[in-house]
C-alpha cells in the first residue's frame, strides 16, 4: 500500500512475505550495514531490517531517483546516501513501513493494537493524556504510535515521551492529529496522520 501524503510526501507499508536470501538479493547494502545486519541474531528481526530497506529503495526508484543505501547520523537517525530527501522506517512482525519526505523531517511508526500498552502509561503519558486515554486500548495505541512517530521525526536522543512529546486531545476516528516537540530550547508543531491498517496502527509525522 502506497500513501500519497502531499506532493512532497509518499509512504509504503508492505507485509513481509519474502524470505531472507530473497529480500538481500540486488539490495545495495554499505559496510556499515552489513555489519549492522551481522549484530541482529533473530531470524525475524534480520527479515524486517531488510524489508524495510526494500521498501525504502521502492519508494526512492519510484520517484526516480537512484537508491544507493543507508547511513545512520551520531544520534542513530537513518539517512539517504547522496541524497537531500528525508526518510524513516518502521518494521512489526509480519510488516515493513518506509516514508520519504523531499523537503523536511518525518517519522513513521507502526504497532499492532496490544493490551501490554496499557503497562507503560506512567513513562510515556502526561497526565492530560492519561486523562484522556481512559485506559483505552486504542486511544494508547494511537498516542504511543504517534508519539513514536514524533520521536522518529525529530531524531535526537535525550528526549522523553511524557515530558517533551506530546499530542493533542483527538475523536476516536481521527486520522489528522497534532503533535508537538517541547524542549528547554526549542518548541515545534506537527501535524500527524494515523491510519488503521497493516498491523493495527500507522502513524506519519512532519
């Protein structure tokens, strides 16, 4: 599935259904991540790792341009080799999602819905979230998906979900929501969109 954000803007989400020999073969890996790949032990986790650089070189052949492979900035932040446009990736069991955006930073998440996020409201709500959460599993599906995505977008470490990450109250059909990033020295407003598909939940910031 293709999603024609704007004109600027365009995702994939693929289910994973190609093996590991099938989804290496013709993908232009660096040294580096080869040898990222040779650090992931679990036979699944290596297929999504793959499948989400494939997803991305289509994203990148579609638009015409030459795919040449990923590096990683100091902060862990996937970027394009030789190339100005902006990317992430997001990988669950069973699916690969990648983003491009031509002209600023995104974040791409997704998450099935699971009752296990009900455990982890306390570090990534604020209490006006948990508020309007109320314990639903859904709602703290889309909040802990958004905010991933907003984590991913803004690609710095040393920031918290609760305290610097925050979306704003949203109808439980939404599909436009609104973030924002909070830091001492620096504030931004972001739009999100969600979507119920793939695995569950599909959330895109920029």
């Amino acid at each position: 599935m293709t999603l024609q954000l704007n004109e600027d803007c365009v995702a994939i989400l693929q289910s994973i259904t190609d093996d590991e020999p099938t989804l290496w073969a013709g993908l232009p890996l660096t040294n580096t991540e080869q040898e990222e790949l040779a650090m992931i032990t679990h036979p699944a986790q290596r297929v999504e790792w793959l499948a989400c650089r494939v997803a991305i070189r289509k994203l990148i052949v579609e638009q015409g341009a030459r795919y040449q492979g990923l590096q990683k900035d100091e902060f862990g932040k996937p970027f394009l080799i030789d190339s100005h446009w902006h990317i992430s990736l997001s990988h669950t069991s069973g699916w690969a999602a990648a983003i491009l955006h031509k002209s600023r930073p995104v974040g791409i998440d997704i998450e099935p819905i699971r009752e296990q996020f009900r455990r982890v409201v306390p570090r990534v709500l604020s209490a006006n979230e948990i508020t309007h959460a109320a314990n639903d599993p859904h709602r703290l599906a889309i909040y802990w998906c958004a905010k991933e995505a907003l984590y991913k977008l803004y690609g710095k470490r040393q920031l918290t979900f609760r305290e610097h990450l925050h979306v704003e109250p949203f109808a439980d059909d939404a599909e436009e929501l609104v973030g924002h990033v909070r830091l001492p020295n620096h504030e931004e407003r972001l739009e999100i969109r969600c979507f119920r598909t793939g695995p569950g939940l599909l959330a895109v910031a920029f």
